[in-house]
C-alpha cells in the first residue's frame, strides 16, 4: 500500500510536525509512506520538497495571494485567511504518481488550490489540523456559518468589504463534489466537521495525533533542570507555544491574569516559557520567569515537560492540543480550559485539570490543585499512563492503516 501525504511544512508548527509524525509512524508499522511539503528541514529522504527553480519560486509568489486577498476585507478575526486559489503542478503529478491514498494535512499558503484538490483522481484521507477545510477562508473562526451555510444573510457583523469566506466556501461546495475521508484528532473537531454543511455526509473518523513514546518518555526532574538551567527545588509551572504569548488564540494573556491571582494567594513557583526568547521589555508576571526561547527538536522539548511539575495550555480554541499530549507522555500534569481537543487529552482531576472556559480564577484553582496536590506523583503517572493508552504511534498507525484498506479494498 503507497500512501503520499501532503503537508505545507514537516516542522514548521504543530500541524506540521503531527504530519510528520503520522507519516513516520506509518513507516514504523512497514507501509509505503512519502510526505511531500512546500518547506523542509528536516533530513529524511522519505521528504520530499520542490527541487526545481521554477516551483521554488511559485511557492514564494503564490502566499502573495493570502495577503493581496486579506485586503479586500475587515474583520477581527485575527486567524489567518487562506483563499487556496493558485493552480499547481502536484495534481498532475499525484495522479500519474503509484500512491494509493493522497493524504491531506495542512495545505494552505497556496499548496494545493480548492480546484486541485477536486481534480486528484486517487482516494483522499484528510487529517484536520483546524477549521478550514469545512469554513471558509478562515482557519478558526467563533462564529458557526460553516453549519448552516455561508449565506449573505449570515455575516459577522464585524466583516466588512469583500466576502471572502463567503466566496471561498462556495468554491469549496463547488469543486468538493466526491466526499474525502475525514480524519480529526479530536473529538471536538470531529463533531465539528459531522455538523458542518459541507462535511456532514462525509465519512469522519476521530484518531488522535500520535506520539513515539520510545521518544517522549520523562526524564528525571534533577537531570532535565540541570541541562536547561532551572532551579532545583523551587516549583516550575510552564507555558509554552509557537511564538510565546504572541498568538491570541494561545491565551497567553489568560494565563497572566491567572498569575495575578495567585500571586496574592501567598504561592510560590516559578514560571518557566519556551517557543520565544525573552522579550526586550517583559511583562511583569507577579512570579520569576525563565525564558527557553525556541525550542525546535524532540529532545529540548522533551526535557523542558520533564522540568515542569505542571504546564499550563490556556487556549481560546484548540483543534487537539499537542503540546498537552507531549507533556502527559513525558509525566507532566496539564491544566487546561474545556474546550476543544483538550477535553480528550486532559481527564479532570486525574491527569491535570480542566478549568471552565476562560475563567481566570479556576485556571488559578488549576495550577493550586496541582502544586498542592499531596498526590502530584499520581498525576503524572496518570498521564503518562492515559498517553500510552492514547497517543502511542503503534495505535494510531494501526487505526490508519484500517481506514487506508477500507477505502482501497
């Protein structure tokens, strides 16, 4: 069986490497797997990025679009628009290629076009990273057209101009005429895409992202604080995303207001962020914060989780929540809102906590639950635990690979 999957990037963000790690994983359980991408830095021959002069320069042109198309529009949905409208020479290519199943992932910046995805012939598995492939152009949206339709009677009132996602939908409902198996990571996502207009006769499973737990193991606190450099006996609650606190959508900003509500609770811990370097002008956080900067490989990561006695992921919306799964496999509690896909990851009082959504006091009762938790070894055991029962790469391959021959047999 020959699977050829798609992703805009192997690295370069959360969606990006759960392709790879699907992509891998598949390969461990001895299938034919190959990942083309627009952007690799990774050293893996199973990789495939443009080569020619000519496609390297279409895939520097095309995003041009997303950003002469978000123009023509105002709205305060900061998320990123992507109208999918460049034509591209992989449909071609994937349809004369030995693939039996053309796998999806997060194809925007000008990918694959709406069209192009129409035209392959070969069957289609696509694993949600977010909202866009039942929206419009945008890939997180609060609002809910993509249920009943993108209607012009149905607009955001903050929207104004050129009805982009309104225009991209209807592309979609075009050119989208034979369903896709949909895979979403999360359960939250899943019934999303079952509820949507356009996907709500599709088929959609629910797999979660997978993880190499010979990999993602915990290390002991002592060994991982001494390599990163943090303090040995002072408590350490972690935050981290690509970025840092720059994304809205992470919550970063939920987060300081939670702090400031410990910090008058006489607790104390330290903070401790990866995934920005520290900020010329910082933000007073009422606790001392250790900034990791970017961490961008397995085991930086894996040892900051194995640092923290808990991380923090104080997310607006989350399609899975992957640093919350990297944490429970590496024996980190997390606390959580209830939203999204971290009610799949998270068990309540068990494995870390789930506050109510956006509620900065409870996220604050959270982070105390933990800390003062006389059974906080138990929470982490727990979490490592419900990450091999969960997320283990052999499970979730083994998922794939039933779904892969339903649909070929």
């Amino acid at each position: 069986m020959n699977v050829t999957h798609l992703s805009h990037s192997d690295s370069s963000g959360g969606a990006a490497r759960a392709a790879y790690r699907i992509h891998r994983a598949l390969l461990d359980a001895n299938l034919n797997s190959s990942l083309l991408v627009d952007s690799s830095t990774i050293d893996d021959s199973t990789v495939s990025a443009p080569y020619s002069s000519i496609r390297k320069l279409r895939n520097l042109v095309a995003p041009q679009a997303v950003k002469f198309f978000r123009k023509f529009i105002t709205t305060s949905n900061l998320a990123l628009h992507s109208p999918c409208i460049t034509p591209s020479a992989r449909v071609v290519e994937l349809n004369n290629s030995p693939a039996d199943i053309v796998h999806l992932h997060w194809i925007a910046w000008e990918m694959l076009s709406i069209s192009d995805i129409g035209k392959i012939k070969k069957p289609i598995v696509w694993t949600l990273h977010d909202m866009w492939a039942f929206c419009g152009a945008e890939h997180v949206t609060p609002e809910f057209r993509w249920r009943e339709g993108y209607h012009k009677n149905n607009r955001p009132y903050y929207e104004g101009g050129f009805d982009l996602n309104r225009w991209t939908w209807k592309r979609k409902v075009k050119h989208w005429s034979r369903p896709m198996h949909i895979v979403a990571p999360s359960s939250w996502l899943g019934q999303c895409a079952m509820e949507s207009q356009l996907m709500r006769d599709w088929p959609i499973s629910v797999i979660h992202n997978p993880l190499n737990l010979n990999i993602w193991s915990p290390v002991p606190k002592n060994i991982s604080r001494t390599l990163l450099g943090l303090p040995q006996d002072i408590p350490l609650v972690m935050f981290g995303a690509m970025g840092g606190g720059l994304d809205p959508n992470k919550g970063f900003d939920l987060l300081i207001d939670a702090l400031r509500h410990l910090s008058g609770e006489g607790v104390y811990f330290e903070v401790v962020i990866f995934g920005q370097s520290e900020p010329p002008i910082k933000r007073d956080l009422n606790f001392v914060t250790h900034y990791l900067g970017h961490l961008n490989d397995d085991l930086s990561l894996r040892l900051a989780y194995s640092a923290a006695d808990l991380m923090v992921v104080p997310s607006r919306i989350e399609s899975f929540g992957q640093t919350a799964s990297e944490a429970h496999a590496c024996g980190t509690p997390v606390v959580a809102f209830n939203i999204g896909g971290l009610r799949d990851i998270v068990d309540h009082k068990s494995t870390g906590y789930l506050a109510e959504p956006y509620d900065t006091i409870d996220l604050a009762a959270g982070i105390n639950f933990v800390l003062k938790n006389s059974s906080k070894s138990q929470l982490g055991l727990a979490a490592r635990i419900k990450a091999e029962r969960c997320f283990d790469a052999k499970i979730i391959s083994k998922k794939y690979r039933d779904i892969y021959s339903e649909i070929i047999k």
